[in-house]
C-alpha cells in the first residue's frame, strides 16, 4: 500500500482548540465531548472520526481518508467504519435532541454538516490523495436499474409501502401483470436508498425459467459465484449482521422457491429488508402483503378535461402521449376519447403506454376505434384474466399495426434471452436485402413502438424484449426450421464474440462480457439438442469455458465440459480439443465439493495430454493444479512427487519455469518439516515469479508467490525472524487484494490468520478473518468459507468466548473432513485441542491433539508434529500429573522442533520444561541454558508472547541463582 501521501496521524496541531456545534463543544486538546457542560460517553474511533469530520466541514471526507486517519495505516474492513459511524450518529442524535450532524454520500463518504461557525472551521486539510482500495461487499451487489418514469398515481402506494417495509421488513407488492409492480418498487427502492448506503440488491427473476435457478439468481445479485450447491448458505452468510435492501422482481412463476430463500434470509439476517414484485403472495411467515390496484380511470361521460386529468390513468396516457409526439396536446375535444381508452384498457399502466406509443401515427380517435373494434375480435384465452386477455389485445394491435419487415425482425429477436447488443441484432436477424443501418432503424422504430426495450445497465446501450413480448412473438413464429436457422445463427455469433475476443484481448478477463452469459446458456442449450450442432457446441463450450470461470460460475463451466466430452467425436479425442475441455474441468472441478478420486483422474488425464501432445504451457498449469489438489486434500508425498515432476519441467522449459517448481518443491518441503530447505526456495520462487498474473494463471485457480509468500511467512516466524514475517504478511495480503481476484485473497489470507494467532495480534487476526470470510463466499472456494469459521471460533476463545469457540471449530471442523479438506483440517483440530484446554477440559484436548497427530501421520504433514507432541505432552501431564510423561513427551518435541530447524518451537519447549515444578536440577539448569542460547538467536521482540515468557524466565531463574 503507497501512503507516501498520507500523514502518519491527524493533523490536529494546526486546528483550533475547540469546535461548538448545536449542544456540543468538542475539545481537540483534551479529546473530550461535551453537551452543556457534561461530558458525553463516546469510543475513542468515534471520537476520532468526528475530530476528522469536523475539520473538514462541510466537504465529503471520504471513506478511505477516514480508514486511513483514524486506523493510522492499519489494515481495517469498512465495516469496523460503518460501526463506528452508526454510534457517532446515535451519540450525537440521541445527545443532541435528533438533530442532524453526519450525513452519508453514497458511493463518496461522509460530511459533517452542521455549522461550526466560521471562526471554527478549520482550513481545509490539503496535499492528502485518495489510496486505491477495494470496495466492500456492496459493490459486487446488482443495482436496480434506473428509475427512468415517473410513477404517476403511485404516491399514496408508495409512501404506504415504505411504511410498512420500515415496520415488517418484508412486502410483497401483489398485482396482475402490467399493472407496475416494478416501476413502483424501484420508486420505493429511490426513495429509500440513503437508509441502506449502497447495501441494496436488484434480484431479477424474469429470466429464470427453471425453478431451481432461483437460488443462482438470489447469489449472482450479490455477487457471489453460482455453483451446485451452497448457494442458500452463502448469500445468507453474505447478509449476515447488514442492513441491506433486496428488490426481488417477477417472483409469481417460481414463488415457492422464493419463500423459502426469503425464510432464510429472515431467520439468519433480520436486518435485511425484503421488497418483492409478484403476481400471488408468498405466503412466508411476516410477510406484509400490498396490493398494486390498476390506476384510477375516468367515468363513463367525463364533464370536461379537468376532471379526465384528475386520474392517474389519463395523466400517464397524456404524459407518454406528449412525450412520443410533441403535437399532441389533450383537449376538451379529445377528453372523452382520452377517457375511453383509458377505461378500455382497465387502467393497465403497461397497455396504456402501448396505447399512447400509437397516438402519433394513427391519432386519438382512431386508437380509440382500434380498441372498442378488439373488444370483439379479441382471440386470446377465454380462460385468461380480463386484464390479460387486454394485455393480449394490446400486442396484438401493436403487432398488427407493424411493416412485414418490422414484424420479422421483432420475430427474429425473439432468439435472445436477456439483453443484447445492437451487434449482436443485426448479424442474427439482419435480412437481405436490410442493410445493418436498416435493421437498426427498425429496432429504434420497435423501442419507439415499446415493443423493445432499452436497457441502460451498462456503459453501451444493450436491448431487451420483455418477457410477455418475448412469449408473444414466439407463438407468431410459423416455421419451425426457421426457427432453428435462428438459433444457430444466434450461437454462431456468440460464438464469433467469444473467440474475437479472446483473439483480440488474449491477456483481459472476459468479465466485460457478462451481459451475453445469458445468450451463450441459451446457445449451448440449442447446440447439444437434438436440433442444434455437434461441432459448434464443442467450439461453443471451448470458447466460453474462461468466460464461466472469469464470471465464478465454476460448477457451471464444469457442467458444459462435462457434456462436451461425453460427446466428443472419435476424431477429436486425444486432441487439444480434448486437452482443453478437460482442464476447464478439472480445475474447476478443484474448487467445488465433489468426488476427490473423479477429479484426481480428471486432472490425471489432463496431464497425460498435456504431456503426449507436448504442450508444455499446459502441462505446467495442470500441474500447479494438481499441486494444489494435493495441498487441499493433504497429501504432501503428493505434493512432493509434484514438486520433483516440476523440476524435471523446469530443466525441460529453461527459466520461464523456474520461479513455479521453486515454489512448489519449496512448498512440499515446508509442510514437510524441512524449513532450512524450504525457505531459500520461497525466497526465490518469489523473486523469480512476476507480480503481474497472467490471465491463464488467475483461470487456473492457484497463484505460486502466494504459495511461497504464505509458508516463507510462517517458516520466518518459526526461525525467529519476526518483523520480517509480519512485513511479508503484510506485503502479500495487499498484493493478493489488489488482483481483485476474491480466490488469490482467500488464499493469502487463510495461511496467514495463524500467524497473528501465534502473535497474539487480535485485532489484526480479528479483521482478517472477516476479509476471509467476505472473499471466500465471493471465490465460492467452500472449503475457505469454512475455515474463515473455523478462525472467527479461535477468536472467540481468545475473547473468552469458550462455547461459542468450540461450537465454531467442531461445525468447521464436520465440514472441513466432509469435503475432505485435510490439511485445513489438520490445523484446525490443532487449535480445538487449545480451545479445550482452554476450558479446562484436558480429556477432549487430548483426544483432539491424538487425532491431529493422526491426520500428520496421514497427510505426511510433518510441520505440525513438534508442536502436536508438545501439546499432548502437556495434556497428558494435566490429566495425569506424572512428570515422567510430561518430560518423555517434551523431549519428543525437543527433537523434532529442532530436526525441522524450529528455533521458536524449541524455545517454547524449553520454557515449558524451566516453568515446571518438580524438574530435576540438571535438567533444568541445562534446559535453562538451552532457552537462554536460542533466545540469544531469536529477534528480540518482548511484543512476541514465546518471547515475552522466555525472558521473564530467563530473568527469574538467573536472578534467584545469582541471590
């Protein structure tokens, strides 16, 4: 992190002595708050951000600015901030009689807004520049789109909505289709959207056909990846302790599954606010049900054009009417015309836009005749709602009234699911002989017509057919095998889009292309049935297996390789066809829970192919793959077996390699034991290996300077190197954070929690865990999840917490051995046994050590093993009282911790053994002057607790000899 622009602490000493502010006088001096004289009980970070606040007065202080001065460079989550703010806020609200001090920028920070007067505003603090740093969880949440209307007639609907969602926190707005359910919701999510900062989700349903994509549109609204399972947890662990806004749109067609995502959420994150659209309700427990009635329509024989205008019905028809012709202007003549088209239509909002859409081309009279001339010819379902069959009678005007041209174009973009691109509509529908500016012209027309829609949620204009238009065009197409020539040349485009842009930008994510993900589901769809295409389907997956994994959509990816190698041609088998579908599975495969021996022989194959075909490039990233299959499911002869395979490639590569097998060789030989070997080889695996990834390295889900950087941090602290550990933990966390890549940052940060355990460093441990936690969800890396919980468990027993601690490790723990995490697993039982000792109870810790030394003996992870044996041996002890074990035990670990070249463990271990009462005199004298020459070779840190105890023995022992 660059904070070469930043002053190390606030700039107080230029400012005045005190502020006043309504009540309250604040004194910098003396950092006290006081309301009339008495003091005001305030935290010292709040106090702090108000001290920063009020000198700069008046102006936005951003987020970053507020991190940085009030956590003086330390490394903080936002959320610590929005605490500390909410408490400024209620203080000084409650305190000050309601008033108002602290308010919110969305999206730019905070400004303090009261007034000072002006021979307290200080001068503004200048010369400092706004650091680079990620944005919290919310960024990643789907926005509503724009409110691009006006909800005419909805005010009294709206603010009744609002109350109700303030009071129950779930509303259901219930209305038949086209009555505006949605526009009304996103005037409530407007109105709102200060409450919630920028904690709000848009959860769009109108695209799900199958019902059980609604928990992976619930996790693609938050912005966490889409896999086969896990989704429910996920986005309610993601909600947990915010106070956020869910807009969920559409829900009537898969209403059941809704309720129970909502039900979730409820029960595990009460402070989210849930606002739905639907056409029946939910039915979940607490759900406040308001329906969205039609607006009010004019009478039969309105009086004049005054009393037409004083309905919501006619405003909105006049209002579009105006907007699309600027000729048009109501009249008392056109008032009882206006007035029947409005009742004729039930006072639908959406047919009514429809209605005013024809005004310019046929005038008010006319459209009126149209619709009384549908009353009769009406063929929609009899069955159907009166308000549907008018919806129906509205399409099929609008489609009646368009050219052979328009209607076949409007027809043809029914091929598209979700938006698309104007590119995209004039290769797939484009018609000899319509140029692409004809094509163009007539998709304008269509949008005019409200028969397309725009759709403004990215940076170039994409276009939509609602759902209804979508269904209605489809039953007006005629020939099936047009329909099919369609369709292909819809997956040929997306197909061209993907290839085209990789060819192009070959080292750029393929993220920027989200918008079409719909349009490529639907392409593989049609290419594997038994309409579509073998060759493209093949092509097709190939193709957008980095777009499914640049997206997280993992199991996704995964799915299609699958189905693309279960019909892959006899020719193409043994090929870098072949070879390229199996490594977007297998190292997809890698990070989703499944079968570890199918995704061994998947990765297996992959090696095979990549070595028979001589794609060396390949075979490396197979191979780090495989590394890391090894390293998540803890077997280190495996690893080791890698590390010497990379050797033999490196010798084969030259030195584009040599930066990879360093790290993976130095990495086996870490959770070895063998820390004299490991170190120089993550030393220079990290010198050697870029900072910058390639695109190909972030796809494959591993990241070797993370690997080296992680052991070279925790070898360096067991060698006694303290601050040189902490400066590569530091380094590293930031440098993983800056990729932007949620997996690199899980995977930095899950080695490096236990270092600040060991340095008994809370604070620090406690805000990495939370970013653990927050980037683990957003990997979809599962085992990650659950050993972020089972580090929030270490801190709770380090907070005094016991129960809640072990109830965290044990539940981490079931899941960690379910998903065959061993290694995790492995570390985690290590701190179990501490959280039982913890609590006094030395039978289940050393039940937990015995089975962690089981799981080393296992993995062949020998790392661990001095400080397992050192544990058992001290439980054992507890249990028992016998010294004899104790000593026996200690020595075990003696000679492990310093087989491994474990400085730090073998001071420990002495200081165990000089703490003891009962030790024979020469053991202790001897034990005391081992502690004493390892201390001497040990950074001299009395911050370090191991260091802490040592000298203080040291000085005990030695002072009373010399007495």
């Amino acid at each position: 992190m660059n904070t070469a622009h930043f002053s190390a602490t606030p700039e107080y000493a230029a400012r005045p002595p005190t502020y006043s502010f309504g009540p309250f006088v604040l004194s910098v001096a003396e950092r006290q708050l006081l309301m009339r004289g008495e003091p005001v009980r305030l935290g010292g970070r709040a106090l702090d951000i108000l001290l920063a606040l009020c000198a700069r007065a008046g102006s936005i202080v951003s987020k970053d600015e507020l991190l940085f001065e009030v956590w003086a460079g330390q490394t903080v989550d936002e959320g610590s901030l929005r605490v500390h703010i909410s408490e400024l806020r209620k203080v000084l609200s409650e305190a000050g009689e309601g008033g108002r001090y602290v308010i919110n920028v969305p999206g730019k920070g905070y400004v303090f807004v009261a007034d000072l007067g002006a021979s307290q505003i200080p001068e503004t603090h200048v010369g400092s520049a706004r650091r680079n740093h990620p944005s919290d969880a919310s960024s990643h949440f789907a926005r509503p789109p724009a409110l691009l209307v006006n909800p005419l007639g909805r005010a009294e609907e709206i603010e009744r909505i609002v109350r109700e969602l303030r009071s129950t926190h779930l509303v259901s707005i219930v209305g038949t289709g086209g009555v505006g359910k949605t526009t009304v919701a996103l005037a409530i999510a407007e109105t709102v959207r200060d409450e919630f900062e920028d904690y709000t989700a848009f959860v769009d349903l109108s695209q799900v056909t199958d019902s059980g994509h609604v928990h992976a549109a619930f996790a693609a609204s938050l912005g966490l990846p889409v896999r086969e399972e896990q989704e429910l947890e996920a986005i309610a662990k993601v909600l947990q302790g915010k106070r956020a806004l869910l807009l969920v749109d559409n829900c009537e067609h898969v209403v059941q599954e809704v309720a129970g995502v909502v039900q979730r959420i409820r029960a595990s994150a009460p402070e989210v606010f849930i606002l739905t659209t639907t056409r029946e309700p939910l039915h979940v427990s607490g759900e406040r049900i308001c329906r969205l009635p039609a607006l009010a329509i004019p009478p039969e024989k309105p009086s004049s054009l005054t009393e037409v205008g004083q309905f919501a019905s006619a405003q909105l028809f006049i209002e579009r009417a105006c907007a699309i012709d600027s000729d048009f202007e109501p009249s008392e003549e056109n008032a009882l015309t206006i007035a029947n088209i409005c009742r004729s239509l039930d006072g639908l909002p959406l047919a009514i836009e429809f209605a005013a859409s024809r005004v310019a081309a046929l005038g008010t009279d006319s459209t009126a005749a149209y619709f009384s001339r549908l009353d009769v010819l009406n063929k929609g379902k009899r069955t159907a709602m009166p308000r549907h069959q008018t919806l129906r009678r509205t399409l099929d005007w609008s489609y009646d009234l368009l050219s052979d041209s328009e209607r076949d174009i409007l027809c043809r973009l029914g091929v598209f699911s979700g938006s698309f691109s104007l590119e995209a509509a004039q290769s797939v529908v484009g018609l000899f002989p319509l140029s692409p500016m004809d094509v163009a012209d007539h998709i304008a027309d269509l949008v005019d017509k409200s028969l397309v829609s725009l759709d403004t949620s990215s940076d170039r204009i994409r276009f939509r057919l609602l759902n209804t238009t979508r269904d209605y065009v489809a039953e007006r197409v005629q020939s099936a095998d047009d329909l099919n020539g369609r369709r292909r040349l819809h997956a040929q485009f997306f197909l061209g889009e993907l290839l085209g842009h990789q060819q192009k930008e070959p080292e750029n994510s393929l993220v920027s292309l989200r918008g079409d993900v719909e349009n490529v589901r639907s392409a593989l769809a049609w290419a594997y049935s038994q309409d579509g295409d073998r060759d493209i389907a093949i092509r097709l997956t190939l193709a957008a297996g980095p777009l499914f994994w640049d997206l997280a959509l993992l199991a996704e990816g995964a799915r299609w390789a699958a189905t693309a190698l279960g019909q892959l041609p006899g020719n193409r088998e043994g090929t870098v066809d072949e070879l390229e579908l199996r490594l977007n599975s297998s190292l997809s495969l890698l990070f989703i829970p499944g079968n570890l021996s199918d995704v061994s022989g998947e990765i297996g194959r992959a090696l095979e192919l990549a070595r028979s075909l001589g794609k060396t490039d390949i075979e490396e990233r197979v191979m780090s793959g495989h590394f890391a299959f090894h390293l998540r499911s803890g077997n280190v002869p495996g690893m080791t077996a890698i590390g010497q395979a990379s050797i033999e490639l490196a010798n084969r590569r030259g030195l584009t390699f040599n930066g990879a097998s360093d790290s993976m060789t130095g990495t086996a030989f870490a959770f070895e034991g063998n820390i004299d070997a490991a170190i120089p080889l993550a030393e220079r695996a990290l010198a050697t290996i870029p900072r910058e990834r390639s695109i190909k390295n972030l796809r494959t889900g591993v990241d070797q300077r993370l690997w080296s950087a992680n052991v070279l941090a925790q070898l360096l602290w067991m060698k006694g190197e303290f601050s040189r550990s902490k400066s590569v933990i530091a380094d590293t966390v930031a440098e993983a954070r800056s990729t932007g890549h949620a997996a690199l940052e899980s995977i930095a940060l899950v080695w490096m929690v236990p270092v600040m355990f060991w340095a008994d460093d809370i604070v620090s441990a406690e805000c990495y865990v939370e970013r653990l936690s927050e980037s683990a969800i957003r990997s979809g890396i599962v085992p990650f999840r659950w050993a972020a919980e089972a580090n929030r468990g270490i801190l709770h027993v380090r907070q005094g917490r016991l129960q809640d601690g072990l109830d965290a490790l044990d539940g981490a723990i079931a899941e960690l051995r379910r998903l065959r995490s061993g290694m995790l697993e492995l570390v985690y039982t290590g701190y179990l046994a501490d959280a039982y000792a913890e609590a006094r109870d030395f039978g289940n810790a050393s039940s937990a050590v015995d089975r962690a030394l089981a799981l080393t003996r296992l993995t062949g992870c020998g790392i661990y093993t001095g400080e397992f044996l050192r544990k058992k041996a001290v439980f054992a002890w507890r249990l028992t009282g016998r010294m004899d074990d104790l000593l026996s035990g200690l020595g075990d670990a003696l000679r492990v911790s310093r087989l491994q070249g474990n400085r730090l463990l073998e001071m420990r271990i002495l200081s165990d053994i000089v703490s003891s009462e009962g030790v024979p005199i020469e053991l202790m004298e001897s034990s005391l002057s081992s502690m004493g020459e390892v201390y001497a070779t040990l950074e001299q840190r009395d911050d370090i607790p191991d260091m802490a105890r040592a000298r203080s023995l040291l000085f005990a022992r030695r002072g009373c000899g010399t007495a």
